[in-house]
C-alpha cells in the first residue's frame, strides 16, 4: 500500500464546518426564524422539526462517503461509523 499525505487543512475544514457549523446553524435556524418571521410561530416549529431531519440525512451521506474513502482498515471504519453516529445522535439529542 502507498503512503499517501493527509491534508491537514482540509481535515481541519471538515471538522469544523461538520461539528462545529452545524450543530450550531442547526440550534439557532428556529431564533433565527423567529428574528426574521416575529409571531409565524408554525414557521418556527416547521424548521425545528425539518432542519435537524435535513441534517441528520446530510451529515449520514456525506460522512459515510468520507469513511468509505478514506482507505482504513474495515476494524477503523467500523469505529468511526460509530463516531459518526454519535456526533449525529448529540445533534439530534442537545438542546440549548
């Protein structure tokens, strides 16, 4: 097998915006509408039920696609699957 160079930067972009952004992007979009649409409280309730949902079926795609690619052993694809699924049940789970 060749070595092949990580590419830190990128790793680093990856993480942030997926378990940085977000959970945050996802927590505020229901103040945020709030903000923007003062009293359309169905709005609200809409994006709070959607929004994670959107992003429970984003973050399990694109982070199942990076596993796969990544060239590990089946025994670390299995724990960052399991890794991946933690950081989406805690999306899913964490309120502010």
């Amino acid at each position: 097998m060749a070595a092949t160079c990580v590419n830190v930067l990128f790793w680093l972009s990856n993480v942030i915006a997926w378990d940085g952004l977000l959970p945050v992007l996802v927590f505020s979009s229901p103040v945020v509408l709030d903000w923007l649409l003062p009293g359309n409280l169905d709005a609200i309730q809409v994006a709070a039920v959607v929004i994670p949902m959107a992003a429970l079926i984003a973050r399990c795609y694109i982070g199942r696609r990076h596993i796969l690619a990544n060239h590990c052993s089946p025994a670390i694809q299995d724990l960052q699957t399991m890794a991946l699924c933690a950081g989406i049940g805690l999306l899913l789970t964490t309120r502010l």
